[in-house]
C-alpha cells in the first residue's frame, strides 16, 4: 500500500491525480518504481490504457515529471516525511561502434578514427562481387588516392567492375582447362584424355569424337588469347610514353601482371592438350574414309536431333500437365534432369 499512496502523491503533485488515479489504479500501474522501469514500448501501452496519449499536455507533464523524480526524488514534492530520497542509480551506457562494416555493441565496441580509404567501403553487404569490391578498395586507395584526388571515386568504380570482370572471366576459363585435364569436355559425352594418345581400340566414332574436342578446346584458346589481349592493352595504357610506370598505378600494374601469368599458364596447358589431340586427330582421319565418316557424322546428328525432339515434347507434356494441376507432375519428372531444350546448330 506505501507504493500507491506514494503513486497517488506524485500524481497530486503534478495535478494529474483527479483525472487519471483511478484509471492507473484498475491499470496497476500505480507503482512509481515499475513505471521508472518500463521500456518504451511498455510506456506507450501503459499511456494508452490510461488514455494519457490523447491528451498531449498532460502526456508530457507526466514524463517531465518521471524523468525529474528518476533523476532526483527530492525534486518532487511527495507528501513522504519519512522516506529518505535516494537517487536513482543511473543506466549503465553502452558504447556503439560501426567496425568493420557492422555495429557493435558494448566493452567490444571501441571508438577509433576512421581510416581515410573507409569512405569508400560499401556497408551491408553480402553479395561476392560487393565483398570482393570492399577487399580491393584499401590496396587502390593507397596506390592511387594521392594523385587522383577529385578523380578518385571514379576511378576505382572503373577498377572495381574491371578487376571483378576479369576475375569472373578467368575463373570460367580456368574450370574448362581443368576439364580438359581431368578428361572432360563439358556438355559433350566426349573423354579427351583418350585422345592425347591414339587409341588401341579405334572406331569410326573416334574422327568425330576427336576433331569436337579440339574444336572445343581450341575455341577455349582464343578467349583464353582475348583475355590475354585485353590486359596487354590496359597494361600499356598504365606506362608514360617514356615507358614509366605511371604514379598512381603501380597497385593495377600488380594486378595486370598477376592476371597475365594466370592467363598465360592457362594458355600454355591449353595448347598442350590441342596438340596432343590435333595430333591423334589427323592420325585418325587417314584410318578412315571421308564419305564413311561423313555418314557416320550424318547419322550421329540425325539421333542427336530425335532424342532432342523426343526430350522437347516430354517436357511439354510436363509443363501441359502442370498447367492443369495433374498431381503426378512432380513425380513424372522425376530422372529427367536433363530434359533441356538445346538450340541445334551446325556443331551437332
């Protein structure tokens, strides 16, 4: 009972206890100690319930009032003789930091300056290409701050996209190389390796199998040589006339070379590979006629075509039946992973 009473005079001491002690009474929060304890959220269902927030002046007066008698009880006028005011224990505060692009709360926080190049880093993020951005930005800002200045954000935009697009590229190429030698010619049912030596037990199907994956591989080359152009040219593009290097590009010139040795080492087991299998290629034409191996290719395509026709028209079928909600949809394609409609071309 000494908490209401003690409730009912600080709302006498405010003038509020005429129009609202009853309704902070049926309410229950008529203890001063749990109002000073309640979060915000809390705060605002206490004010609703005793329709204090529709009254603005009165609102206000109210949390002047709590906050003055948190901050020092004797600054209320209680009618509480024999109660000594204690102040009320302050909040411990906790420090908030923003490191290493997320917030941090607490003893690990630690409020530091911000490096110069840390402007430039993109928060939140978690896509690979923005990670990657972030990873590159310190390296470039180091390298190329200083003598770009204005044109600075510019420019690592530029080298952003550039190094990022040159990542991608080589790291495509680099998965069909290692095909390549582990035996495998992607979405061809072709084992290369049985092609880098002749084989022991030759067949007709092998002038075709052959001169495919050398086609491909040899396809594989000349991006591989595009590749390699394109950085030749941004390479020459970062030296003076006098052929020294320029000021702010010595950490691009590091990239470049770095990409170009990965590009040529690439090329080099590349090359290798297509001329072991050019090798066994001609080897294998001279076993066999040319109207036999034209025939035998005529007919390869022919069933190439059929079972892409039949693969076509079953995956319609799926997809009409999916339409009209048939319940065995998902089961009947069940094993059909490679049901694809592929775009026919000369190369069958």
């Amino acid at each position: 009972m000494a908490a209401e009473k003690e409730f009912e005079s600080f709302l006498q001491s405010i003038n509020l206890a005429e129009d609202y002690l009853e309704r902070f009474n049926a309410s229950g929060f008529n203890d001063i100690e749990l109002v000073k304890s309640l979060e915000l959220d809390e705060q605002r269902q206490m004010f609703d319930l005793v329709d204090l927030s529709g009254k603005p002046g009165h609102l206000l007066k109210f949390k002047k009032a709590i906050a003055s008698y948190t901050r020092n009880l004797g600054s209320i006028n209680i009618d509480n003789s024999n109660q000594t005011a204690v102040p009320a224990q302050k909040k411990a505060q906790k420090t908030i930091s923003f490191i290493g692009g997320k917030f941090v709360v607490g003893e690990n926080a630690r409020v530091k300056e911000k490096e110069p190049f840390e402007k430039y880093i993109i928060p939140n993020v978690k896509s690979k290409r923005l990670t990657y951005h972030n990873l590159i930005t310190k390296e470039i800002y180091l390298s190329a701050f200083t003598s770009k200045q204005s044109r600075f954000h510019a420019y690592l935009m530029g080298q952003r996209q550039f190094r990022w697009n040159v990542k991608c590229n080589l790291e495509k190429l680099e998965h069909l190389v290692s095909s390549y030698k582990n035996g495998q010619i992607p979405k061809e049912n072709i084992n290369c390796l049985r092609y880098r030596k002749f084989p022991e037990d030759v067949k007709i199907d092998d002038v075709s199998k052959s001169q495919r994956a050398l086609d491909h591989i040899k396809s594989t080359i000349k991006t591989i040589n595009e590749e390699k152009s394109k950085l030749s040219n941004r390479k020459m593009e970062l030296y003076t006339d006098n052929l020294e290097p320029k000021k702010w590009a010595s950490n691009e010139i590091n990239f470049v070379q770095e990409m170009t040795t990965h590009v040529e080492s690439m090329l080099t087991e590349s090359n290798n590979i297509a001329h072991d299998i050019e090798h066994v290629s001609n080897q294998l034409a001279k076993r066999f006629d040319v109207a036999s191996v034209n025939e035998n290719e005529k007919k390869r395509k022919a069933k190439r075509v059929k079972e892409q026709k039949s693969k076509t028209k079953k995956k319609r079928s799926i997809v009409e039946k999916s339409k009209v909600g048939c319940p065995n949809t998902m089961s009947d394609m069940s094993g059909d992973d490679d049901i694809v409609i592929d775009i026919l071309d000369d190369n069958l």
